[in-house]
C-alpha cells in the first residue's frame, strides 16, 4: 500500500532532476513514428544514459569503456523491440509481448558482464536492465538494492542481484495487480506525470514506484 503523503515527501528529497531531464528529452522527441533508439537519436540517447548512470555507479568501474561499447551495440540492437514495447504502460504490462522484452532482457543484460557476453540461461545483474530501462521506457523499477531490501514481503521479489527473466516480468506483474487496486495512487501518478512532464498520456510509473521504496 503506497502512502500518498510519504511519495510527495520522497519526491521532494529524492534525486529526480536526471530522470526528469531524460524523461523530458524522451517526451519531446518521441512521435507515432520517431522514437530516442532509431538512427536519429540513438547516439544521443547512448551519450545521456552513459552520462547519467555512470554517475550513478551503474558500471564496472576497472572496465566502464567495455562497458559503453557494449551499451552502444545493445540499444542498436533492440532497437525495433524497444519500439514495440514503448507505448504499453505498467498498467498493461500483462499485454506486452514476450518477444521484445526478452531480446531487451538479454542485450541490455549483458552490459555488466565480462566481454558483454549473453547468458543463455538469461541470468543477469537486474539493475543492468532495470536502471537503462526505466530512463528508456519508465515502467520498471530499477530494482537496486536499497528498493529490494524495502519492498514488501508480499511482492516476493527476490534480494539477489542477478535475476532471471521470468523474476522481473512477476515483480512487474505483482506490481501491476496492486497498483489496479489502487486508483488514487495511479490519479496521483498521474498528476504529478502531468505537472513534471506537461503530459499523462506517458506516465514514468516504474520510475515513481521506485521512488517510493527506495
């Protein structure tokens, strides 16, 4: 159960202006057609990410450059899933397709790892998908280990670092189911999409969840 006065409180006193001025950028560049991972924008996505999340500690500090060349291949090569996937919101996360979230899962869970190597088991350090993840799409929490360690029991997320696939899509699906039966928390979502962004239409709803458990 989200308490509506403690998110207002942690969005004044958490770090937000990152992923406002992303999430802003995002907002403003992306059309029915134009989206931040095609050939236009994709560098400049890349540039702001990289920017962002290193200064978030997000890399292997001893090997970050491998880790950029390999940010750089993977969000050219999830590219047309990205597109996808784009438009569904948290709400609808039992309608998203199976296929673009894996291929997602997959690239930008190799970022950390050593050469940038897949794992065929698809077996990942979660917030090397969940952190690129909610900048880019805004549905997912990042899953760090202070939100892991604050989400309820109930949620039965689990506290290791490394997930598989199938973990993350039940976190988002648990996450889902109670944020349905809560109405007042998705108006207040909303609103503050609306007064942050200028739009409701694409509301970060991973992102503000995040905030509150973190």
């Amino acid at each position: 159960m989200i308490d509506l006065e403690e998110f207002r409180t942690k969005l004044r006193t958490r770090y937000m202006s990152k992923f406002d001025g992303f999430w802003r950028w995002k907002i403003e560049t992306e059309t029915e057609r134009a989206h931040i991972l095609d050939d236009n924008y994709r560098n400049q996505a890349c540039s702001k990410l990289w920017s962002i999340l290193r200064g978030w500690q997000a890399y292997r500090p001893y090997d970050s450059d491998a880790c950029l060349r390999v940010l750089k291949d993977a969000l050219k090569n999830m590219a047309d899933s990205y597109n996808q996937i784009r438009t569904y919101s948290l709400l609808e996360f039992d309608n998203v397709p199976d296929e673009p979230l894996n291929v997602i899962w997959h690239e930008l869970g190799c970022v950390k790892e050593i050469g940038g190597r897949k794992n065929k088991h698809g077996y990942y350090y979660i917030v090397s998908l969940s952190k690129h993840l909610m900048f880019l799409w805004g549905q997912t929490p990042a899953f760090d280990s202070r939100v892991r360690t604050h989400i309820p029991g109930s949620y039965n997320v689990s506290k290791s670092n490394r997930w598989f696939f199938e973990e993350w899509k039940r976190a988002l699906t648990d996450i889902q189911k109670n944020l349905k039966q809560e109405p007042e928390v998705v108006a207040a979502f909303k609103k503050e999409s609306l007064k942050r962004y200028g739009t409701e239409s694409i509301v970060p709803f991973g992102r503000f969840w995040d905030i509150y458990y973190h």
